[in-house]
C-alpha cells in the first residue's frame, strides 16, 4: 500500500513539473512573440517617421547646406536668426550711415532677449527690434527702427521642420501682435525656407488698425566648407502704403575662421507696385510711379575685434535710386557691435 502511495505521490509530482516546464515554455513563446512584435512595431514606426521627415525637409543631417545657412545667419545676426534663436542675449550695435547725398546720421540699436527656461524655454521677453531688415531703409521707414518691448511665445512644433513663434508688444504709442512661421525644405543640396510674418497695430490707426504682413523665400547652398550663395525673395504689404513692396537679391557668404570673419557680397534690388505714395516726405512731387526703386550692391566686412564680444562692421555699397532720377549715391555704413551672449 505504501508502495502504490509513493508511486501516486511520484507521478503526482512529474506531473506539476512538465505542466509548470509546459507553462515556463508557453510564458517564453509569449515573451519572444511580444519581443519580436515590439521589434517590427518600432522598426515600422522608426521608417514612417524617417519618410515622413523627409517628406516635411527635417532630415537637416542629410542636407549639406544647413550647417551653413544657420552660421552665416547667426554671424550676420539676420531676420532668421533673430526669429529663431530662443537663448538670453544682450546686443548693442552703433555706428554711422554716410550718403553722399543725404545728411551722415548715426544710428544705434539695442536688441535684448530674456529665455524663460521654467516655461520649458516657451517664452521670452524681448526688448528692442529683433527683426533686422537688410532691404528695407530706416532712413525712409522710421518705424523700422522704432524699439519695441513684448512677450514672445514659441509655439510646439508638430514637426521639425515647422517653426512658429506669436509676439504681443508695444512699439512707440501702439499695442501690436506678431505672427512668424518658417518653413524648411530640403531639396538636393539646396535649403530653402519660406518665411511669413504677420503684424497687427491696434492703437496707431485708430479707425482701422495697422496690418502688415511679409512673405520671404530663402534659397540657400553651400558651395564650399567655408562659402554659401543666398537668393532672396520678398513681397510685403501694409495698410500705411498702397500697393505691395518687392525685392529679391543674391549674396555670396564667405567664412575666415570660425566666428571670427566674415564677408557679404550682395546685389540687390527693391520696388514698389505704387512708389511709395503715403511718403510725401521722400517722394519729390510726381514720381509717385510704379516699377523697381533701388538698385545697390554691396560688400559687408564683419570680424571680431576683441575677445568673442566685441565686433567691427564695415560695409561700403553703391545705390540707384529712382528719386536722384538713378544717379550713383555711395555710402558707407560702419557699426560697432557689442554681443553677450552664445551662438
């Protein structure tokens, strides 16, 4: 009796054991499976999220001309950097705009931006006009150079290649709201970004307000490890001038030594679909007429003067202009910037 006992109890035993061996086995053809899906689910995710980057121009490493585009941008402090760049920054830039045809002025501009890392880096505080306007002239724009105080929120970017950014301010006496989204694209070799901004006043007109709004085409190529071509295109309205501004030009980058040297050289040309009519005082009386406006060309010489703060800039050019009948005018423009801050 015994005996048939410790048999049972035998059996009983090799039992449980194949059936917790069969259910260790079980477990295990689970777990490869789960590890094996998980495997091609990532896989796949990882492929659409490849193609659709490419599909949106984010894969900035594939694209030889980004690096550069973003140097020569921050070098030059341009509209694009000023838009895009979300550190701390304090810039003051002065120096003299000589015309050999108008009265010599000294110019001087203060740009300031505070990050807010606690608002995960959503917010900055900006003092001073942070957009840099190569063809847009302050002498006959005053407001251009109007300082401005404001809160810039960057909004979430749903892919990398998307960049939008809204600004509430106040410049002078009005209360204005900024709307910026830039586009990356990249095309072979070529980087090329559309840029639309979007302002409106609220105070300086006070029965309709003041809308401007501006598109730009960037096209960018690198040509060397130290040289980049850029063709620019532009068209802007606002509600202060009839008719729409146009402009485009093509610049030559060349880099000597990194963030030390740089230059500019630049053909330029603007217009207007109706000559600056709201201007009468730059306008002489019957040249309100439609058609290109300024011609100019130009060389930018920037380099560090001392340490990595303090730069030099020179830059002497010729212009066309329709309201001197397109006689020659030469100028030369000579700032001293002082830059606290990275890049």
């Amino acid at each position: 009796m015994k005996f048939w006992l410790c048999c049972c109890l035998l059996f009983s035993l090799l039992g449980a054991q194949q059936s917790q061996e069969s259910s260790n086995t079980l477990g295990r053809g689970i777990d490869s499976l789960h590890e094996y899906l998980s495997r091609k689910i990532r896989v796949f995710s990882s492929n659409v999220d490849g193609e659709l980057a490419s599909w949106a121009g984010a894969d900035h490493e594939r694209n030889a001309s980004a690096g550069m585009s973003d140097y020569f941008s921050s070098f030059f402090r341009d509209e694009t950097f000023f838009n895009s760049y979300n550190r701390s920054y304090f810039r003051l830039r002065s120096g003299l705009d000589w015309r050999n045809r108008e009265v010599d002025r000294w110019i001087t501009q203060i740009n300031f931006n505070l990050n807010l890392p606690y608002t995960q880096d959503a917010l900055d505080l900006i003092i001073g006009e942070e957009i840099e306007d190569d063809l847009d002239d302050k002498r006959h724009n005053p407001k251009a150079a109007d300082p401005s105080v404001g809160v810039r929120l960057r909004l979430p970017r749903f892919f990398d290649a998307l960049e939008t950014n809204f600004v509430v301010g106040v410049r002078g006496i009005d209360v204005f709201a900024r709307g910026y989204m830039r586009y990356i694209i990249n095309l072979g070799d070529w980087r090329i970004y559309p840029a639309q901004t979007v302002e409106q006043g609220f105070i300086e007109t006070m029965t309709r307000g003041r809308l401007f709004e501006e598109t730009r085409f960037f096209f960018d190529r690198r040509v060397s490890k130290a040289e980049m071509v850029r063709f620019l295109l532009r068209r802007s309205s606002d509600t202060d001038r009839h008719g729409q501004l146009y402009a485009g030009s093509i610049s030559y980058f060349n880099s000597f030594g990194r963030h030390s040297a740089g230059v500019q050289t630049y053909i330029s040309l603007s217009g207007d679909t109706h000559y600056f009519i709201n201007h009468p005082t730059y306008v002489p009386k019957g040249h309100e007429h439609t058609g290109i406006d300024t011609y100019r060309t130009g060389v930018i010489w920037k380099a560090q003067l001392w340490r990595s703060w303090l730069f030099y800039e020179i830059e002497p050019a010729v212009e066309w202009d329709r309201v001197y009948h397109y006689g020659v005018q030469y100028l030369f423009l000579a700032n001293l910037e002082f830059w606290f801050g990275t890049y």
